[in-house]
C-alpha cells in the first residue's frame, strides 16, 4: 500500500516556532525530506532508522530540480513510508509546495499539508515591526523577488502604494526594487527595513529609508535569508532616525475616515 506524504511547513527557524502536528509528524517519519532552511533541531526530532534526504537550493544553485524532488517524493511514498515533507515557512506560500502536492494528487499519493508560520509575517513580528497598526497600515502585501517570470511583469504601481510591502528574497535586487517603488510613486523617505535571519538567536536588524536602504544593508553586510518590510510601520519599532510620527504618516497616509472609525 502506498504510504502518506507530509507537506510541513517548519516555521521561519527558531525550531520552537514550528506547529504541534508538524512536529508529531517529523516524530514518526520514515523519510524526511528537507530544505536549506530547515534549522537542524528540527531534522534531529526525526526517529533515528529514518531516512534523511536533503534537497536544499542555494540562491544561483539548484542541484535538486524540483521535478526530481517531486518525483523522489511520490517515489518513496508508492514504496510504503511516511514522508514527511519539511519546508521552511509554510509550504504553500513561495514553497512550491502546491507542486509537490499536485504531483502527489496526480499519483494517487495521499498528501496532507500542515501549514507553517510564514516568515512574510513572522519575521517582521519578531523585529517589532507590525504590519499594521489603525492609524498608519490598513493593507499588507507579500511578494517575492525570485520568481519565473521578469520582475518587470509585477504591478508596481499597485504594490508601491500598500501601507505596508513584505519582499521575499530580494537582498541581491534591493536596488531595482527601491528604483521601481520610487518611480512609481512611493516616497523615497518611506521607513524600510531588512531582517536577517529572523527569529534567529544572531538575527538582526537594519533601518534605513526607503532611498538609502539598499546602501545601507550593503555597508552591513546584510545577506540572505532576509526579509525586507518597506511602509510607515517600520518606524514603529524604535524609530527610524530623523522619520517622526508626522513624517510616518505622510508616508504612508491612510482616508480619515477610516481612521476615524477604527477603536
């Protein structure tokens, strides 16, 4: 009989932010099947017989193609194992993971997703930056900055006018992200931030505004995983050096109205 696949999404890193379920499931795993990402408590919960098969990607290098990972995935499952499938984040945000489910559907693999904690909202949590706030972001939105398709194909002048702007992936294009923003609308002084290694013991931290960010996280050092958050909000966590309250709000201005009918 055909054993069952686990689509888990393992959290942004700290090992103690992954779901209850997704952990009984890694506890009786036959196969584990992991990502770049995954922090290595999280492989260690595995029972000790099980199989191990990492197929990380690197930004520039792919040695596992995800065709074959989808088909390693139904492969081990057809032969009778629980396979559980770790992913950081959650599978189905960036993850590819709807491929790997599909593939399995197209198999007749039983396939379970148990969702994971995306980094797109937990990682600003733990920088101190909200997403939203009642008197400054009323919308949010996520996107990735590693795609198929050109960069030019997204709709920047809808993404450069959200209160607040998650960016995926995007440390190695932070200059043709801030130019686009900016042609289209965004204010250059618009509170930005960069998170590396969110939620991990040696994350940290950089602010900057808008225009001066990509800059800025070159002269720290700043690499990937990170997460970028450009908006108001981000002034939010300590405050932005020479961006006020007043300034926040130019930045990102939302109809009085609204304002006026939140409590």
């Amino acid at each position: 009989m055909a054993g069952t696949v686990y689509l888990v999404g393992a959290g942004p890193g700290d090992p103690e932010l992954i779901t209850v379920r997704g952990l009984r499931c890694l506890r009786r795993a036959e196969v584990l099947v992991y990502d770049r990402l995954v922090h290595p408590g999280l492989v260690a919960e595995v029972p000790a017989e099980a199989e191990r098969l990492y197929v990380g990607k690197a930004p520039g290098n792919h040695r596992h193609p995800q065709e074959a990972i989808n088909a390693l995935l139904v492969a081990r499952a057809l032969a009778g194992h629980t396979v559980v499938r770790l992913k950081g984040g959650d599978p189905f945000i960036f993850g590819r993971g709807s491929e790997e489910a599909l593939a399995c559907a197209a198999a007749g693999v039983p396939c379970e997703i148990i969702p994971g904690l995306s980094s797109a909202t937990a990682v600003p949590a733990w920088a101190g930056i909200p997403l939203t706030h009642r008197a400054l972001a009323a919308s949010f939105g996520v996107f990735t900055a590693h795609r198929a398709a050109d960069l030019d194909d997204l709709d920047w002048p809808t993404m450069a006018r959200l209160d607040t702007l998650v960016i995926l992936m995007g440390v190695a294009r932070l200059p043709y992200i801030r130019n686009n923003l900016i042609r289209c609308g965004r204010p250059a002084h618009t509170p930005a931030a960069i998170v590396q290694q969110g939620t991990y013991a040696d994350g940290r931290t950089v602010t900057a505004t808008l225009a001066a960010l990509p800059e800025v996280a070159k002269a720290e050092g700043v690499r990937s995983p990170a997460v970028i958050v450009v908006g108001a909000v981000v002034g939010l966590r300590e405050g932005v050096s020479g961006v006020g309250l007043e300034t926040m709000l130019e930045a990102a201005p939302l109809p009085p109205r609204v304002v006026e009918g939140w409590s």
